[in-house]
C-alpha cells in the first residue's frame, strides 16, 4: 500500500470529520421536517374535526331555535 503524506492523511481526516458532520446535520434536518409535517397533518385534522362539530352546533342550535319560537 502506497504511503501517504502526513498533509493528505490530516486533509483526508478533515474531510471525514466535515462529511460526518454534514450527514448528520441532514439526518436531524430530515427528523425534524417529519415531525413538522406531522404535526401540521394532526393540526388540520383536528381542525377540520372542531370545525365540523361547531357547524353541527350551530346547525342543531338553530334547529331548538325554531321549536322555541311562537
């Protein structure tokens, strides 16, 4: 095997250490936008469930309103 200068064997460890580093801060970004994308999924599923209980509300309100009236 071929020996290497000691400045390729430091340039060759520092690009290790860069491209680590790299991958794992892609990995968390990653991570991190699943769970921002799951979270806005649940957000608008529980909203959409609030909004349709408060439009049966209103219609059932609206509904004893009518009975009430002379």
């Amino acid at each position: 095997m071929a020996e290497h200068s000691k400045s390729r064997i430091q340039a060759e460890a520092a690009f290790l250490k860069t491209q680590t580093q790299s991958l794992s801060r892609n990995r968390v970004l990653s991570e991190a936008e699943s769970l921002t994308q799951a979270r806005d999924a649940n957000t608008a599923r529980l909203k959409e469930q609030r909004l349709r209980k408060e439009a049966q509300e209103r219609t059932g309100s609206a509904v004893v309103s009518a009975k009430n009236l002379p």
